[in-house]
C-alpha cells in the first residue's frame, strides 16, 4: 500500500512536464491563430481554435495528471449511477413543504424582530 503512495506522489516526471507544457503550447497558439487570421471564415478559425483544444486536451490525457483524471472521472461515473433520484412528484412535494417552512420561519422572524422593537425602543428607550 506505502508503494501505491509512493508511486502516485512521484508522478510529474520531466516527461508529463514536457507534455503539459507541448498542451499549453497547443491551446495558446490555437487562440493566437484564431486572431492572427481574422480575415479568414469565422467558421473556420473555430474549427481551428477547436481542433488546439482538442489536441492539447488530448496530450493532456496522456500524462499522469490526465490519467487521473481519467480515473476520478470514471469513479464519478460509478458513484452518480449509484444515486437514487427522486420522482417528480416527490420533488414538487418537498418543493411546498420547503416554500410553507421558508414562510413560517419568515412570519417567525419577524414577529420577533417587531417583539425585539417594541421593547427596545418604546418601554426601554421611551422613543
């Protein structure tokens, strides 16, 4: 288990080092092309400015940082399938229960805000 550890702190080598830096190089001469071409269709400097962000996205997945992420992403996956959701008529029910306490605790509130007036002002400051 300690070398599990061990092997995922020791994971930015000069090689995953490299391949985020060749992403950064990627997605910031995507969005230099895409305003060095101005002149060219619109429709075309996106399809450029995307096809950066792919291919930087792309070297990105293969670091270990990107493995990861991979990782995580696919225990999400796992975990959200997992949740038991609940049916519309349970959600508009929960929906008024909350809006009635909100407005209960509302008129609550405030009538001991006006308690709170009432005797500080009028029987303890006579104003």
């Amino acid at each position: 288990m300690n070398a599990k550890v061990e092997s995922a702190s020791s994971g930015s080598n000069a090689g995953d080092i490299a391949k985020l830096a060749i992403a950064a190089i990627l997605l910031v001469g995507g969005i230099v092309g895409f305003y060095y071409f101005s002149e060219a269709a619109k429709i075309v400097r996106v399809l450029g400015l995307l096809a950066a962000l792919a291919a930087g996205v792309f070297v990105t997945l293969q670091t270990a940082l990107g493995r990861s992420l991979r990782h995580y992403l696919a225990e999400s996956h796992i975990q959200l399938r997992k949740v038991v959701w609940p049916t519309y008529d349970e959600t508009i029910r929960l929906t008024g229960v909350i809006a009635v306490v909100v407005v209960i605790l509302s008129i609550i509130l405030g009538l001991i805000d006006l308690l709170l007036k009432v005797v500080v002002l009028d029987w303890l400051l006579k104003l």
